[in-house]
C-alpha cells in the first residue's frame, strides 16, 4: 500500500513538474523577429541600442542641403576605409578559425584595422562639428542630445518632422 501511495505521488509530482515547464516555454510563431533565444545570443552585446533620433527645430532648407551634403561628403570619405575594414575583418576571421589559426597574423589585422577605424571616427566627429557651426543655439541644444557617431536623419526627413509636430 505505502508503495502505491509513493508512485502515486511521485507520478502527480512528475505530472505538474512536466506541465509546469512545459507552459513556461514561449511558443516559437509568437516571438518576434529578434527576439527569439537562439537571435538574443548571437547579437554583439556591447552595442547599447540607438538613441531615438530628435528632429532639429526650425531646420530651414539651406540648412538641411549643407547639412544633407556634409553627410555625403562624409561617406564618400569614410566608404573605402570601411571596405578595407571589412576586408581585413574577412581575412581575421580567417586566420582565427579553421585547423590553421594563427595569433600571430590576427594581432598583425588587428593593428591595421584599428587606425582605420580611428580615422572614420575622426572623420564623423569633423562631421558633426561643422554641422554643429550651422545651426542655431537653440538648433545646437537639440543636436548636441545626439550621439556624435550616430548617423543624422536625412535633413527633409527632419523638416516633415517639424511640420507635423
């Protein structure tokens, strides 16, 4: 009889602890897109997620084109270094997997992707600091809520911003 009472038991233990766990698992066609375990884990951590971009007040249109051009400028500047980033992070990834990895060469990619990627950021804060000298104060306070690296809206983007406020 105590035998009886005990695989009872232990079977109605067995029975909740599956149930529980099982109702504990989100359902795979509800998660969204991102969200999913197996996306969570592969996303780089430290990127903190963008700020939400303020539209400038009162942007006039010879603004937003000297603007708009400053940008271009700048990613005419900055787009063959970031390809020869990209190459060389092609060739470090490389050189750490497979049967063949080697320190040696990936400290060596290392050191020439670094400098590259101290010039783009050289190159976006010139950026940001001669669009800073076209704006306003009160143009400026608004601006200065950005992260300097961040990519700008495109100016009549931000004009539509402004009409719809």
């Amino acid at each position: 009889m105590k035998t009886v009472k005990f695989f009872a038991g232990m079977t109605a233990l067995f029975l909740m602890l599956t149930a529980s766990l099982t109702f504990a698992q989100p359902e795979k066609g509800n998660m969204p897109p991102g969200r999913a375990p197996h996306e969570m884990m592969m996303k780089d951590k430290t990127m903190p997620p963008a700020p939400p971009m303020l539209p400038i007040p009162d942007l006039t249109t010879e603004q937003a084109e000297q603007i708009k051009k400053l940008n271009i400028e700048n990613d005419k500047t900055n787009q063959p270094i970031e390809n020869s980033i990209n190459e060389l992070e092609a060739k470090l990834r490389t050189v750490t997997t497979g049967d063949n990895a080697s320190m040696d060469q990936a400290l060596k990619l290392i050191d020439e992707i670094t400098p590259l990627r101290a010039k783009i950021m050289k190159n976006n804060i010139k950026t940001h600091l001669e669009i800073r000298k076209l704006l306003t104060d009160e143009q400026k306070v608004v601006f200065d809520k950005q992260p300097p690296m961040e990519k700008r809206m495109h100016p009549k983007t931000e004009m539509k911003h402004q009409r719809s406020n």
